[in-house]
C-alpha cells in the first residue's frame, strides 16, 4: 500500500462511524437521524461556508449538565456575524433546541454539534440569497484523544503548515472552511505516527493545535498565546485560565516560540474535544519529564471536577439538562 493510503487507512480504521440513530434538529424540526440531508449542490458544500459548534453534555451525580451552553451559542453566532451571516432564529431557540436535542435522544451524556450553513439556491461565490440551514446532531463521545492521552500525555509534531492569519480570515470564527487549514495539519500528524499536530503562525510563534488550543507551563507559570493571535479563542482555555488564576496560579498570554515550548516543564492543550490533555513529546523532543506534569495534573482535576459538578464555585457554567 502506498504510504498516504496506509496511513488513511489506519485513520479509518480509528474513527468509529456516526451512530445513525436518533432525531436530528433541521431547520427547527425533528426528523430520523438519515433524513437530515442537503442537496449536492448547497453552498456550503462548494465554499466551506457555514458556522459551528462542538459542546459536551457531561453525566454527574447532580444530573447532565452542557457546559458553557451561553458561551457557545454566543461564539456561534459572533462566527456567523463575521461572515454577514444572519442565523434565521435567536439565540433563545438555538439554545432550547440545543438542549431538547439531548433531551429528545436521551443522552446522559455527548457530544452536540449545532451548524449553520449556506443551503441550496445559487453558487456564487457571495452566498446572499441562499438559505441558511441550521442543523444541531448529538452522539456519544468519550476522550477525543484516548483515556491514555489524559493520563500519559500525547505526542506531537510541529506542523508545516501555518495556522491561518487574523489578515486571511476571521481566525476567532469557528468557521467550516478554515478546518481545512486543521486537516493539513492532522494529516501530517497522522504520516508522522504521532497524535496530533501543533500549528505555528505566519511569524514562527506558537499558534494551537487543528482542534486545540495550547499550554506552556515553566517554573509553574503559565503561559498561551493571546486571544488575540493567530488562535480560535477557545471556550476550554477560558476555562482553564479563570480555573488556575483562581487556584493562584499566574497566566501570562504572549507569543511564544518553539524553544520556549520545547523547554518547558511540562505543556498541555485544552478543548472540548480534547479537555485537557497533556504533551509528553513534540518532535521527538521530551517535554519536562515526559508525562503528565504537577500543575496540568491539577489544572486537569479540577477541570473535571468542574465539568462534573463538584465545584459549587462553577456551576453556573452548567447548563442543567433533564434527560
Ligand atoms: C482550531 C481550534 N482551536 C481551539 C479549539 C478549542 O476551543 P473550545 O475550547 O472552545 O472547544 C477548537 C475547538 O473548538 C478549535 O477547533
């Protein structure tokens, strides 16, 4: 087999396929999970334009909770107002939706992906005209990037490809399109036998991961480029950020280089997918001792803690679900 098709093959073999059952929210209607379809000819297809969301619905003790629910359906929409898109219901009906989806499949616990996109009318580049079709899926999903990767850490490359410039496209939308630039870099973490890449900007600096945003942590300082950067501003980092300023930690945003990465003490990416998620190696080089450091194991508890419920001080980042 010719080494790009090994190496697609061994991602197919990885990935486990859609559930295909359950109801699926579609333009402000319940339809069977393979109804939900679009015409081949929809613009987003052809021109990556549309807008989306990754959310976890977490199981605790006290109930299932969507985490940061607000926020998200916040970034939603400043993502579609970048693109002078005009989501056809208020935040109130995407986030009731939202949560009847969990309700309406029963799921305890998942992961939600609400979409916006231009539909089917014309192709011209200049989407206006064309209807926005809204869509929010649920499934199950457990450690994006494996049980093992929470506890032992990831290994990673450094990308070739540079993370999107703020002067080529609005970076702090989630947008469809730019995910092309993330698939670039999978790709290449993929062919390299590791778990995932990191993306520098156009100037060298440290950017963030496909799907991640990413942590330095040296003399238990932290450190992660500004929100202002070359990063989709993730909902996780801002987490992360209240979570250890709160313990007491200091959190510095600015840029950072590959050598500061490689000689820190230890590193981390934060996100829904992958929540936190230790780096034990970039480029073959070994990050601090090469697991799991103190403060990210802290960080990491907590984070859990939170999202499980068990901090009183957080629960207003839960949005209760009854299942
Ligand atoms: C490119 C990119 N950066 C960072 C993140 C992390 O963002 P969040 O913590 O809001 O999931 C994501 C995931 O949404 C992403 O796709």
């Amino acid at each position: 087999m010719r080494p790009q098709a090994e190496c697609l093959d061994k991602v197919i073999k990885m990935v486990e396929q859609l559930p295909e059952e359950g109801k699926i929210w579609f333009n402000g209607a319940f339809v069977d999970w393979k109804k939900a379809q679009v015409h081949v000819l929809a613009h987003g297809l052809h021109y990556g334009s549309g807008v989306f969301e990754g959310i976890r619905c977490y199981a605790t003790e006290k109930g299932s909770f969507i985490f940061r629910l607000k926020e998200h359906v916040d970034r939603m929409y400043r993502s579609a107002a970048l693109y002078k898109m005009e989501i056809p219901y208020t935040k109130a009906v995407m986030t009731d939706a939202i949560k009847e989806t969990v309700r309406i499949n029963g799921f305890d616990a998942c992961y939600i992906r609400p979409i916006a996109f231009y539909g089917y009318h014309h192709l011209g580049v200049n989407p206006a005209g064309n209807p926005v079709d809204c869509a929010i899926a649920t499934w199950r999903w457990g450690a994006y990037l494996g049980e093992d990767a929470l506890k032992n850490g990831i290994r990673c490359i450094f990308s070739s490809w540079c993370r999107i410039d703020p002067r080529t496209l609005p970076v702090t939308a989630k947008a469809t399109g730019h995910y092309l630039n993330s698939q670039l870099a999978v790709f290449e973490a993929t062919e390299r036998g590791v778990d995932e890449a990191i993306m520098l900007d156009i100037n060298g600096y440290v950017a963030e991961g496909p799907g991640e945003n990413i942590f330095a942590v040296k003399n238990a300082i932290l450190y992660t480029p500004e929100a202002e950067s070359a990063i989709l501003p993730g909902i996780t980092r801002d987490s992360v950020i209240t979570i250890a300023r709160d313990i007491g930690y200091e959190v510095v945003e600015k840029p950072i280089t590959k050598a500061e990465l490689l000689s820190a003490d230890e590193a981390f990416f934060t996100g829904t997918a992958a929540e936190v998620s230790p780096i034990r190696e970039i480029d073959d080089v070994t990050i601090g001792e090469g697991k799991r450091g103190e403060v990210t194991s802290v960080l990491q508890k907590k984070f859990f803690d939170v999202v499980n419920a068990k901090e009183e001080k957080y629960m207003s980042w839960l949005e209760p679900v009854s299942i």
